[in-house]
C-alpha cells in the first residue's frame, strides 16, 4: 500500500498563491534587514515568494506589513532584497 506523503504549503507574499515551499524562496527578516534564507532553517519570522520576477516584482510595489512576517518593511529592504535575489538569478539549490 502506497503512503502519500504531506507536501507543506506556503503562500507567496508576491502574489498571495499557495505553492509547495520547495518550489519557493524563502527570506527572514533578520538584523540587518531583510535576507535570504539559503538553508530554509534560519531563525526567525519568515516569508516566502515564487522564483518568478514577476512576483518579486510585486512583492516590491506593495505597501504596508507583511503579514507572514508580522511587521512593516521599509521599501529600500524591500528592494535590497529583489537586488539579493537577481544577483542570485533567484534559484537556491536547498530550498
């Protein structure tokens, strides 16, 4: 008898749609501002966005708190961030 196994769901805060969380990037809110989380195990609250530009591109634009991370987030962190995610062409191999 075969098992299914759960597959954790996470909504992208670029677009609001659930995925997978493999198939996401996953960034903290740590000290310094806003980071990419490579390992998927770093402390703190964190959120996640599709790989997809387009999203991040939204995630940018919006104003207001980030839900998922429990507080507001200035727009310079919002795009230090996208700058973080380009230079890494947005693919991580862990998370």
């Amino acid at each position: 008898m075969k098992r299914n196994h759960h597959v954790p769901l996470r909504s992208c805060v670029g677009c609001g749609q659930h995925a997978p969380k493999s198939e996401l990037i996953r960034f903290v809110c740590g000290p310094t501002g806003l980071e990419v989380d490579h390992t998927g195990h770093r402390p703190g609250r964190g959120a996640y966005l599709h790989r997809d530009p387009a999203c991040w591109q939204a995630f940018g634009a919006r104003k207001g708190a980030v839900r998922s991370l429990r507080r507001s987030v200035a727009r310079a962190q919002r795009g230090a961030l996208l700058e973080q995610l380009r230079s890494a062409g947005g693919h991580s191999s862990t998370v």
